[in-house]
C-alpha cells in the first residue's frame, strides 16, 4: 500500500512546474544581472519563462516602472500555456542571489494547488 501511495505522490508533484516571469526595461542593467542569475539557476532546475516589457504593458508599468528587475514566481501545471502571473505571486527584486531564487520557487512548490487555477 505505501509503495503506490509514492508513486501517487510523485505523479502529482510532476504536474506542477515553476513558472519566471521578469519584469523588465531597454537599458535596465540590474535586469541583465537578474537574467544572469535565472539563467545559472536554470541549468540547475529548468523553470518554465516569460519576459515582459514594463514600458509596452500598462498594468504592469504602473506597478514596476521604477522598479525593475522584478521577477514573479508561480505554481502553474506543466505547459499551462494561458496562465499569466498575478501580484500574488512569489516575488524578488533587484538584487537577488541563485539561493534567494531557489528559495522562493521552493516557497511556491509547496504552497496548496486548490489555489492555483488550472
């Protein structure tokens, strides 16, 4: 009985992924460095990826205009490929180490599916 509750508990945790999106702007050298940092932790843990333009998204200039890099963390199921993060997600801004990333999808993993939409 316990070998198939394993195998149950490992198929679940395979349908979720760790979903980046970076926030970002033209000329924004934090950002450069924020990207040197993903990337160094992708060749790790293989994360899903968005990038977006503050300046070309009204929502999201509103928000981040000033503050770029900011980078959002989710829970998504693998190839969810409608989602979009919301400001309820895991954050890091600016300044952020492989270990401070890692620790936040970490975080996000963990969190109960029932609230993540599909």
């Amino acid at each position: 009985m316990r070998p198939t509750i394993r195998l149950l508990s490992v198929d679940h945790a395979r349908q979720w992924a760790v979903r980046l999106t970076i926030f970002t702007r033209r000329n924004c050298g934090l950002c450069n460095d924020a990207k040197d940092v993903m990337a160094k932790v992708w060749q790790r843990r293989p994360f899903e990826f968005t990038e977006v333009n503050v300046m070309k998204h009204p929502k999201w200039k509103a928000l981040y205009e000033f503050d770029t890099p900011v980078l959002h963390v989710d829970k998504v199921r693998e190839s969810s490929h409608a989602f979009e993060t919301t400001t309820a997600a895991g954050k890091l801004m600016h300044r952020f180490t492989e270990d401070q990333l890692e620790a936040v999808m970490d975080q996000e993993l963990v969190k109960e599916p029932d609230s993540y939409s599909t």
